[in-house]
C-alpha cells in the first residue's frame, strides 16, 4: 500500500484529498460492505460520498448495464436517440412534480448546476445569482464562483455576480436565540434589504440551494424558510433551483427530493450522485420552458449515454420498487435518535444533525467550544479502525457526515451506530482524560 501512496502523490495534484493517515484502497464490495487490499472489510457508512446509494454489487444494475454491453453500443451521444435516455427522463419529469419537465443530462452535479445556471440567466436576461452561505455547487468555474465555503473555492474568479443569503448559519450571535419562525423572518427581510438596496431584482437569475448543505457538513436551513425566499422571489420572478445532488432520491426520508420538506416546487432541480450507483451521470429537470430557453445549439457527448442510463433507470426502479425512501427514514430514525442519546454523555459531541439517511456529529474542544477538526480527524480514524467508514466536513473541517447506502438494513443501522458511538466515546476520553483513547 505505502508504494501504491506514494505512486500517487507523485502523479495526482496535491489538492486531491485522501482519507485516513494510512489511506485504503477499496478492492471489492457486497451489499453495505467494502474490502480493502488487505483484506479487510468495513461497513460503509459515506457510500463514495453518496454515489453507492444501492450498495455494491447489486444484480439489477449490475444485470442492466450487462446486457447493453451485449448490444456492442457502449455509446452514440445525444446526436441519435437513445431510448434508456427518453424513458429515464420521462420518469424523473413524472416524479419532479414540476408541470410540464424536461431533462437534459450530464456526467456530474458540477455540470448539472452549470446547465442550470445556464437556463436561469438565459431566461431572465440576469447576470446575478443568488446562493447561500456554506454552499458547495462543484468545482467547474460557475459552480466556484457560487460556492459559499472559502475552503472549496479554487479561484477567485467569477463569471457572474453572487450574493450570499442566510439560512444555515444560526451559531451566529444575531441569530443563536431566535427560534424557527423569528430567524425565517430575519432571513427574509435581509433578502428583501438586498433586493432593495444592494442589487437590481431584474439582474438576478435565480436562488440556487441545496435543501441540506453536503459539504457544508449536512447543515440545514429550518423547515419553510425556501418556501418564505421563494414568496419574495416570485415578486420579481426570480426562479429557484433546488441542487437535489445529495438530498434525492428519498434520502432524507421524509421526502423524495429534499425540497418538498419546503413545500414548494422548484423551477428547476439538479441531479447526480446515487443515481448512476457509481456509474457517472447527473442532470437537471426543471420547466420545459426555461430549459427550451438555452441560446444556441447545444449536444452532450457523454451525458446520458446507454451504460450510465441503464443503470440510472435500474437503480431509480430499485429505489420505487423496494420503498427505499421509508427504509432511509426507519434507518435514520434508528441512528440519529441513538447519536443524541449518546451526544449527552460527550463532551466533545457539538451537534447531532439529519434526515433520513443524511447524518452529521459536530466535533467541538471541550474547553472552548469552538469547531476541533483535530477531533473530527481523529473520531475519522478511530471508526476505520472499528470497521465503519464515515466522510468528514463542514464549514471548519469538524464534523463528520454520514450517508450510508440507501439499502441498509435495520441490523446494520443498530451496528454502523454502535461502532461510530465507540469511535466517538474513545476521542472523547482520550480528549478529556477520562479514560483509554482509541
């Protein structure tokens, strides 16, 4: 393994970021469970950050993509028509619940959230865009200059104008005290403020959001605060895109899309990730109208081809037939219940967060109380050595986010549960000297 490490160090950019102090390369997988090259097995609890949202080795993708192997096409691009390609987009226009839906797909949510973008501005003539604080949107020069964590931004450069709204930053003196309905109020008079003051209604494009913050460590806005923004914003019809990257497909639970815990239907929603089940596709379903409205010709070579569309219709008829979305909320319900119980014996334990299969645990120093990345890096370890993998993150590097396959069965949830506990109860004795570390 260190020759494989070193191997790539010396041919990967030094900005690719690798887990663990010893890292793992993954060799095999079964159902929740991965094998490394050295033979061990681990329960998967960050699923290729959300990308194996079925698991592996599951014979209903593995059996589509197969048998498309077998017609010889592997590929064509969107110049010929590709019947996988209209019958998924028929299915996610059905589910969007957006009147009237189109669909154009991509190979990730980087260029998913460009494509939208792209529609926005072009409908409203706008050079503006509206986003918010701790957002990741991907790393294509568009989504960048929309990103609202400076850890995640690589260049400095924009192509259009962003302005950042509250929503996920209540730890803020102005906001700690304010409950739900009081900090939506604050929010949506400083967006009015902005639109009054600050910038040209008629300029802006569009708000995009994603429904829980992914890399922002799975922070959230309250429930209903979309729904208040898109009050103001339909006054001057400023369209909303949802950037469904992580919370589709039933992961919160509650909801097949995220958003729809705002009630509220989107104008445009983009897509990737679980989808494919690791194999590459995204996209982007909104108003047949806004999308129609793009300017000049437009192809996509890779997006949508025969082998990631096989898969994305398996893995999506999966995810209905099987109930996935009630599973995540079960599952969930399991795991975020008992990391609160076990948050109140911790002194390192900030925060306890989600929905559904969509988890987080801040990691605090005791002493202080301020964001410890140092612990989270830690409590990163001491799961791998139990045999769990988890994701780290958020806006200083301290929390640890989790979002296991939507296939996890109760059993493994009541496991996965039990040796993150550990982990976390070993970095908090370590930490606070009341006991063994891990």
């Amino acid at each position: 393994m260190s020759d494989l490490l070193a191997r790539h160090r010396a041919v990967i950019p030094s900005w690719v970021a690798l887990n663990y102090s010893e890292p793992i390369e993954i060799i095999g997988g079964k159902g929740c469970r991965v094998t490394d090259s050295q033979g061990r097995s681990y329960l998967d609890f960050f699923a290729g950050i959300l990308t194996n949202m079925l698991g592996y080795d599951v014979a209903e993708v593995r059996e589509a993509v197969e048998r498309q192997l077998a017609t010889g096409i592997y590929h064509t691009s969107t110049l010929y028509l590709i019947r996988g390609q209209v019958e998924l987009a028929e299915k996610i226009a059905k589910l969007s619940g957006i009147s009237g839906a189109k669909v154009f797909f991509t190979n990730s949510g980087s260029e998913a959230n460009e494509t939208a973008l792209a529609a926005a501005l072009s409908a409203r003539k706008a050079n503006q865009v509206l986003a918010m604080r701790n957002s990741y949107h991907g790393r294509t020069f568009g989504t960048v200059a929309i990103t609202g964590n400076a850890s995640w931004k690589a260049s400095s450069n924009d192509p259009f104008g962003t302005h950042y709204l509250h929503g996920t930053d209540r730890q803020l003196p102005a906001y700690r005290n304010l409950s739900d309905a009081e900090f939506i109020d604050a929010c949506v008079e400083d967006l009015r403020a902005l639109l009054a003051a600050a910038i040209h209604p008629a300029d802006v494009g569009a708000l995009i959001a994603e429904p829980i913050q992914g890399v922002g460590g799975f922070t959230m806005a309250p429930d209903g605060l979309f729904r208040a923004y898109k009050e103001v914003l339909d006054e001057h019809g400023i369209l909303f895109i949802s950037d469904e990257v992580q919370t589709g497909w039933g992961r919160t639970g509650e909801h097949f899309w995220g958003i729809q815990a705002h009630r509220i239907t989107p104008d445009l929603m983009t897509f990737a990730k679980g989808l494919g089940n690791g194999f590459a596709i995204g996209g982007v379903v909104g108003r047949g109208d806004v999308l129609d409205g793009i300017r000049g010709n437009g192809i996509s070579t890779f997006g949508g081809n025969p082998i990631s569309t096989a898969a994305g219709n398996a893995t999506l008829d999966y995810v209905l037939s099987h109930d996935l979305q009630a599973n995540a909320a079960a599952c969930g319900d399991i795991i975020i219940a008992g990391l609160r119980t076990a948050a109140n014996e911790l002194k390192t334990v900030a925060d306890v967060r989600g929905k559904g299969l969509m988890f987080a645990v801040d990691l605090a120093d005791p002493s202080t109380g301020k964001p410890a990345p140092a612990l989270a890096a830690k409590a990163l370890e001491a799961a791998k050595e139990r045999g769990l993998l988890v994701g780290k993150g958020g806006l200083y590097g301290s929390t640890l986010r989790m979002a296991p396959p939507l296939t996890l069965s109760e059993a493994e949830a009541r496991e996965g549960l039990g040796l993150l506990v550990d982990a976390l109860r070993a970095v908090d004795a370590e930490t606070t000297g009341t006991g063994a570390g891990a």
